[in-house]
C-alpha cells in the first residue's frame, strides 16, 4: 500500500481548545528571557500558561477585600 493510498483526502482540523488570538509587542528582550525559561515547551503553550498564570493571580488579588 502507497502513502497515497492511506492518505485523508480532506482536510482534518485540530480541536479549538483556545480559540482567541491575542497579538501584542514587547519589551526588547522579552522573546529571549521566555526562550531561556520555556525549554522543550512550544513557545506559544508557555506564553499562554504565563498569561494564565498572571490572570489568576491578579483575580485573585481583586477578590481580596481591600483593608486600608
């Protein structure tokens, strides 16, 4: 059997885990310190999971009753 013959002849999508495409700039930099951490992760699964991250955090600090 040919590659060809086992091939999908349509088009086969992935999954919309994450469907919103967010562009940004960054500091000159920025790219460089997040290749240096990210390692073996793809550069846009660790850049997600920072944001994540950092959105969790800050919610988290707002849910906090503001004693002053």
């Amino acid at each position: 059997m040919k590659e060809s013959d086992t091939a999908i002849s349509r088009r086969v999508t992935k999954p919309k885990l994450f469907d919103e495409a967010i562009h940004f700039r960054a500091r000159a930099g920025t790219k460089a310190r997040i290749d240096e951490l990210r390692g073996e992760t793809r550069q846009g699964d660790f850049v997600r999971e920072l944001i994540e991250d950092a959105l969790d955090r800050r919610e988290q600090e707002a849910a906090k009753p503001q004693d002053r």
